[in-house]
C-alpha cells in the first residue's frame, strides 16, 4: 500500500478503516465470521476500528500474542448537528472541535469534508444502511487581517473555538436571512445518497485537502496532514500483510479510533473490542496438548507483547529549550522510545527491554523520549491496553515536528525503520 495514497485517501477514521480492510483483503485476509482455522489471516470490524491477525500453525503451551496497536483518528473540526448560519451574505457551518488540535494552523487552509452518512432508501424506510463520502467542494476558515487585528504579531493570535471556526462554505441567497438556508448544509449531503433515500443522521469532518508531499532539499522529509497516527497504521498494515503465520503465536494489528479523546468508547481501546477478538482466538484455535487447553488464558497474556505506535515529538530546531536534553529525539535517527515515571506511557523495564532487543535484531536505531519535570506528559492507548489485559506494552512512535496541526513533518527514514520494527516483532 503506497504512504502517500494512503495519507490522501484516509482523511477521516472511516476512511482509514475502508483503506485498510481493502488492503487486507487484497492480501487474502478474509472477514471474522467466528469460525478460525490455524495459518489463516483476518480481519474483524468495529465502526472506525479494525483488528486484523495471523493465527499460528499450531496453539500449543508457548503460544503467545505479538500485538501491534495504533489510532485510526486525528484532531479535527467536526461538522455540529445543526450547523447552518448566515452571517455578512455567507452560508457558514458550525463545527465542533475533536480532540486537541493546533487551532491556528486550521486558518487560511483549503478544507474539505467527507465522513459517513446513515440513511433509509425508498424501499425501506426502517432499515438504516450507511455511505461513506467524500465531498468534492473546498471550504476555508479565513483569518482576520492584520489590518484588523493590528497587534496580532505582537501580542499572538487567539483564537476562540466558538467564534472563529465557523466555516464559510457557500454564499448565501439572502443576505441576511438564517431562515433561508436553513438545513441547507443535510440538504446537500441528501445529495450524494441513492436517488430517493432519505438521510438520518451524518457524521462529517473538515480536514486538510492538500495532498501529502515531499520536502527538504534531499526530500528527506514528508509532509501531510494526519501523520498523526496514520503512519503508525501504515506500518503497522505493512508489516502484517508481508508477514507469514508463525508457528505458534498469533499475529496481531489493531487500529482503535476516539484515541484522541480518551479511549473510552465502543471503538476505542478502553473497550471490549480486542479483549473480545482475543478470547474468541484462545477459545477457538485447535490446542496441540492437554496442557495447552488447561494454561490460563491470562498466562497468555502476561507472556505477550504489545507495541503501542503513535508518534513521538522531535527536538524543535527554533525551540530546543522545549525538550529534555539527553532525552530529545532528532528526525532521522530511529524510532523512539517513550517512557515516563508517572506511567502515562505503558512502557517499563521488561518491555523496554524486549523493544532493545527487536531494535538491535533489526539493525534500528533507537531514542529515547521523556518529558521535561516542569511540563506535563501526554499518552497513548498503551497504558489502557496494558492495564486492562496485562500484556506487557512498550510504547514508541516516530519522531515528528508539528503534532497536531493541521499539516505535520516527518523523516522518511524513520518511517522505513518503523515498517521493519513491526516485521521484525512478527518474524
């Protein structure tokens, strides 16, 4: 699967999930129906999440689960329930922020929107079916000019959530009548349903339309909205479909969304998704021992390994002071290890220690990352996937400048090393 079409193409979670399953189908993964045969690849669904795994040739007493785990949602301005105004002769939408994006860096961008819509058709009118969608027209949040905000460079610019990301989509019939244009946003997404169906309910997102690209003078570095964590599923993707049956552990690759607002959801990694996929695994593969059916399924567990991938912050050139010195990793030195003493990374001594060993059997290089003690820490799905199931979690990421903005930066070398990690924990 290509990065730079898989960047363009996944600009929502349900587009990441579409592109995904196609990828494994094309790879002859085939649709979790709950009957599981050994040496075989799947895949199973769960609104904007996917699991997919590889079960082994044989389930014996050292079987164990090699998991790989990344988030299929980035920070967003999402498109409100009722969001039709008019305002100055413009037809402008409300939207609603996901996650904790770089508000800034969403002014002044040509936006386009896309997500999944519910409806009923003609025929049936109680059966709700779904299209995914993608619009065609470009959107835009202009910014106030300098001549309006004289001290803007001075002072910073401050943007308002509620005020300032209306987006203008479309001028407006009457000037100044709200009432005209009312519904007028659902009236266009009836548009690209069936002719005749009627839509129910939508969930639509903004996200930036300027394709992913090369930069620097060696075109050493990628840039791209969404790098946040598409990359990780990319690798992750990658690994798994070049990967063949081992002989007696399951390979596993979950792609979780609502990663950006906690985890907490039927989606997300606080849910019951992988637990559910993995015990259907030990309950149903064909056990080669007496001893093997009676090993506790938590000793599995405990004798696994996951490795949770999202991105990592690179050391700013401008801004060095940001980072802890020994611990700031540079773009285009390896992957990196995350780790912090109030465990908002999963990861500790033993599956640090097994990460160090992959990366020494894969030739990659490896930093190390923690924060400053006088700045506060973010987190994964690593400790929740970690504390839930008690798989012993590591979590590493890519070094990237940019994280959460609307377009981030990243090595092209790191990338490469991430795709050979993941293999490398699958061989």
């Amino acid at each position: 699967m290509d990065f730079f079409d898989f960047l363009n193409t996944a600009v929502t979670p349900y587009h990441t999930v579409s592109c995904l399953k196609s990828h494994f189908e094309a790879n002859s993964f085939t649709n979790f129906s709950g009957k599981i045969e050994t040496g075989t690849a799947y895949f199973v669904c769960r609104g904007a999440s996917i699991i997919a795994f590889r079960t082994p040739k044989m389930w014996d007493d050292t079987s164990k689960f090699k998991i790989a785990l990344a988030h299929t949602d980035f920070p967003t301005l999402k498109i409100s329930p009722n969001p039709d105004s008019v305002s100055a002769g413009v037809c402008t939408l409300h939207t609603e922020v996901y996650g904790s994006p770089l508000y800034t860096s969403w002014l002044d961008r040509d936006l386009g929107y896309a997500g999944m819509l519910a409806y009923v058709d003609a025929a049936d009118a109680k059966t709700l079916k779904t299209k995914l969608f993608r619009g065609e027209k470009l959107f835009r949040i202009p910014q106030l000019a300098v001549h309006l905000n004289r001290n803007v460079n001075q002072d910073g610019l401050k943007v308002n959530p509620q005020i300032d990301f209306n987006a203008l989509w479309s001028g407006a019939s009457s000037p100044r009548s709200a009432e005209s244009e009312k519904n007028l946003f659902v009236k266009t997404l009836e548009k690209e349903l069936p002719a005749g169906a009627r839509l129910i309910d939508f969930d639509v997102q903004l996200f930036d339309a300027q394709p992913a690209n090369r930069g620097g003078f060696n075109d050493e570095w990628i840039y791209s909205g969404r790098l946040d964590n598409l990359s990780s599923c990319h690798a992750i993707a990658e690994a798994i479909v070049t990967a063949e049956s081992s002989e007696n552990d399951c390979l596993v690759a979950c792609f979780f969304n609502n990663e950006e607002v906690g985890s907490t959801t039927r989606e997300g990694a606080a849910g019951n998704f992988l637990k559910s996929v993995l015990d259907e695994v030990f309950a149903k593969m064909p056990h080669t021992s007496k001893r093997a059916c009676e090993r506790p399924h938590t000793s599995y567990l405990a004798e696994s390994i996951a490795l949770s991938i999202d991105m990592a912050h690179a050391e700013h050139p401008n801004h060095m002071e940001k980072h802890e010195p020994n611990h700031a990793p540079l773009l285009g030195k390896g992957i990196v290890l995350k780790a912090n003493a109030q465990k908002r990374y999963a990861s500790d001594l033993m599956s640090s220690a097994q990460l160090r060993l992959l990366c020494e059997q894969a030739g990659i290089p490896l930093q190390v990352f923690i924060t400053r003690n006088d700045m506060p820490c973010g987190s994964t799905v690593g400790p929740t996937i970690s504390a839930n199931l008690g798989i012993p979690t590591v979590d590493i990421g890519e070094p990237m400048l940019s994280m959460h903005s609307i377009r981030e930066m990243m090595a092209a070398s790191d990338h490469a090393d991430m795709i050979k990690l993941v293999k490398t924990l699958y061989q």
